[in-house]
C-alpha cells in the first residue's frame, strides 16, 4: 500500500469521475510473491475485521446490505432497495446458474495446466444496467494457472479505490486463492492484481498523508498457512459462527474439533462483536485464547478502543 500511495502521489493524473475528485495511474501490475502477507498491520489502514467480514459475505453468496454494513457501513452508499447489485458473492458463488468457484476448481483438477480457469465478475450487461444501479463491480476477472505444483493468481480490475479498496481487495482475493490451492492440494503460488485505473480520491487525501507520516510497517509476519485438504468443511462452520455472531452477539462455540487456523478467525469476528457491545473484559479472554500472534496487534487495537 506505501508503495502504491507514494506512487500516486508522486506520479498520478487528477481526473474528474462521477465519485469525486481523484489522483490516477492506469495500467498498473501489482505483485505480492507471499500472498499470506496480505493484512496491513499499519495503526490507520491495519482492516482485519472489515476484510474478513467481507470475506464472509462473498463465500456466504450473498448480495443484502444488512450483512455487509455491519462491517463495512459504507456500503449503504452503493445499495439498491436494501441490497449490493455488484456484490461478489453470488458472482462467484452462484451467477447465472453458474457456480463459477466451484467450476475453476473442477476444471484445474482435471487440467492441472489449464489457461481457462477464469471467474468473471464485470458482467457485459452492467454497462446495459449502469444507470439503475449505485454499484456494478470493479473486478473483472479472476484468473488461476497451477505452475509447479504452485496455484498462481492474476485478478484483473477496471478500477481501483487504492485506500478503501486495494486492502480489502488483496485479502480477499487471495483468501479464495489459497482455498482454491487446498483444494487441488497444491501450495500457494504469487499473487498478481492488475487495474486500468488506480486512484486516490481527494476526500482520502488528508488520511493518506497520516498513513505515509506513519513510516514501514512490519511485514515479517503473515497470516499462518491454511491447514492442509478441502477447507469448505471448516468455511461452513466460520460461516455459521459469522452468522450467529452478527445477528445474536453469540460468543460460545466448540472449537475441539477444529483446526485452530479457523478457530482463530472465529474469535477475530468475536473481538469485533465485543468491540461493539462495549465488552472489554471478553476481549481479553478471547486474546489469551487465541493460537497465533499474528493478530495481536488487530486484537490489542480493539482492546485499547473499549477501555
């Protein structure tokens, strides 16, 4: 992200879309050779609650705002009579009949080499729909190549808000590269993001100079690897605990049968929900529970904003 923000800054076009005032490049190729670094640790821009609950709602299919505002309330901006017209998640999950996810996968366990394992999100007729809708998608297309027993990703976007977007972008898409990776039971492989126009809007600006006077983070500490086989069984249950979390502040669930990878993402949207109710004590149970410190510095932030 320092890299990017520095880059537009130093180098970008203003332009005038319909959004808002904005500083541009365009032809831009992003490339992260560890994708599992893929969560800012930075004290302005470090996300992990908002990307993973978004991360929910595309796996989940779903399209309502009432679910992705509870992480991400500026969603309301871009709705449609309660609901997200460009959301990902029946995109991915179910679009047109289509089960694209699921059909990458198939096909690359069939033809480990193939060229044509390709999710398409910008659909040809939301130019036709671009009028009736606060949103149509940014992304259009998700590409995945098995190289070397090593499953390679290259998304494709027409545009890019690089500080709302590009973070939440980055994990969730290369959350669903690693699925699909344990899912052909290879490792992962580089992440690529290419976008037509990456841009910072006038109105970030001001919160772009706070994250660049902030200086390098650290990024010596990925997110852990995902346990080996078929994760959807493990998804299923984030998805349910996600649900029960959100809509009844449900904070009890047995984790003696699963593996402490999902275990923990599950007490990450717990801390969220404690952060919420104003619960500062139940974030310091959560904290000691937790298997890995990767996400410490999120949970300590959390902690720090409730007492």
């Amino acid at each position: 992200m320092r890299t990017v923000f520095e880059a537009i800054v130093a180098h970008g076009d203003r332009i005038e879309p319909s959004k808002g005032a904005a500083t541009e490049l365009t032809g831009m190729l992003l490339e992260l050779r560890n994708p599992r670094a893929r969560l800012s640790r930075s004290e302005t821009r470090g996300m992990s609650y908002s990307c993973l609950g978004e991360l929910c709602w595309y796996l989940a299919g779903r399209k309502d705002l009432a679910f992705i505002e509870y992480y991400l309330p500026l969603y309301e901006k871009f709705a449609d009579a309660g609901e997200i017209f460009g959301a990902y998640g029946p995109r991915l999950i179910n679009w047109r009949e289509t089960a694209q996810l699921s059909n990458v996968t198939s096909l690359l366990k069939r033809k480990k080499s193939s060229r044509r394992a390709v999710i398409q999100l910008f659909d040809a007729l939301d130019l036709v729909e671009e009028d009736k809708h606060a949103d149509i998608p940014c992304t259009c297309t998700l590409q995945f190549m098995v190289r070397k027993d090593r499953l390679h990703m290259l998304t494709c976007m027409r545009s890019n808000d690089a500080f709302r977007g590009l973070p939440h972008d980055i994990f969730c898409f290369t959350m669903l590269q690693e699925i699909v990776a344990r899912e052909l039971g290879v490792d992962i492989g580089e992440y690529k993001h290419a976008v037509g126009s990456l841009h910072l809007y006038e109105e970030n600006m001001d919160a772009v100079k706070r994250f660049l006077d902030e200086g390098w983070q650290p990024t010596g500490s990925p997110m852990p690897a995902m346990p080996l086989g078929d994760p959807w069984k493990s998804i299923s249950v984030l998805l349910r605990s996600e649900h029960a979390i959100r809509e009844s502040g449900e904070l009890n669930f047995d984790s003696k049968d699963l593996n402490p990878y999902w275990a923990d993402l599950i007490r990450l949207l717990q801390v969220l929900r404690c952060k919420k109710d104003n619960n500062p004590e139940q974030i310091k149970l959560l904290r000691d529970q937790m298997d890995s410190n990767v996400y410490s510095v999120f949970i300590e932030k959390m902690l720090n904003q409730s007492t």
